[in-house]
C-alpha cells in the first residue's frame, strides 16, 4: 500500500495512534484537534495537537465540540508534537474557526502565564 500523502491542517479532527503514554495522559487510538499549520506539519513531519475526549469533567482547558453527532471536549492542556505518517493520522472531520481560536487561546494563556 502507498503511504499517505495527507497532510494535516489546522483545525482538522483527526484519529491517530497516542501510545505510548504516561501517567496522566491520553492514550489509545483516539480523535485529536490539529493546531499547527500545513505548511509546519509538511515541512517537519510532526503535527501539534491537542486530545479529543468524551469525558467531559468542567476543566478551564477543556473547549467543548461535537464529534460525530456526540458532545466532547478537547483537551487544550495536553499539547503533543506527533509524528502523523507513524501514528497514521487519518482526517474524519475539522472543526470551527472559533472553536481552533479557543483552543489556542488557552494554549496561549498557559503558556504565557496570564
């Protein structure tokens, strides 16, 4: 079989492989919300994301979505740089600007400390 040639976008919803893990860590073959751009992820071979889940518990980082018709949330504190081709990413939906503009700027609060 021929390798993917797709490249993951900003805002793509994508299923991929998080083992191994630690700790507290998402795990499993599970959705995540991409939050890099195309041209980083071509260019690097890594993709930043974000984990998607169905257990919603009222954390500040959670941002909620729909994911195939169910109530979820993604995880905006547990950041990941995974290589997609290893993982076999695989796109099965994406996501509003706003809800990408969300997650970011959460990212961005606990980064930055404010």
């Amino acid at each position: 079989m021929a390798p993917s040639s797709y490249i993951p976008e900003a805002g793509d919803l994508v299923w991929l492989e998080f083992d191994p893990q630690a700790g507290h860590e998402q795990a499993g073959h599970r959705p995540a919300l991409v939050i890099s751009p195309a041209a980083y992820n071509a260019k690097s071979g890594l993709m930043l994301c974000c984990p998607v889940t169905t257990k919603i518990k009222g954390y500040p980082f959670e941002v909620r979505t729909e994911l195939a018709g169910t109530s979820s949330v993604i995880i905006a504190d547990q950041v990941k740089s995974l290589d997609f081709k290893a993982r076999n990413a695989k796109k099965k939906g994406e996501v509003s600007r706003e809800v990408l503009a969300q997650v970011r700027r959460k990212i961005l609060s606990l980064v930055s400390g404010l």
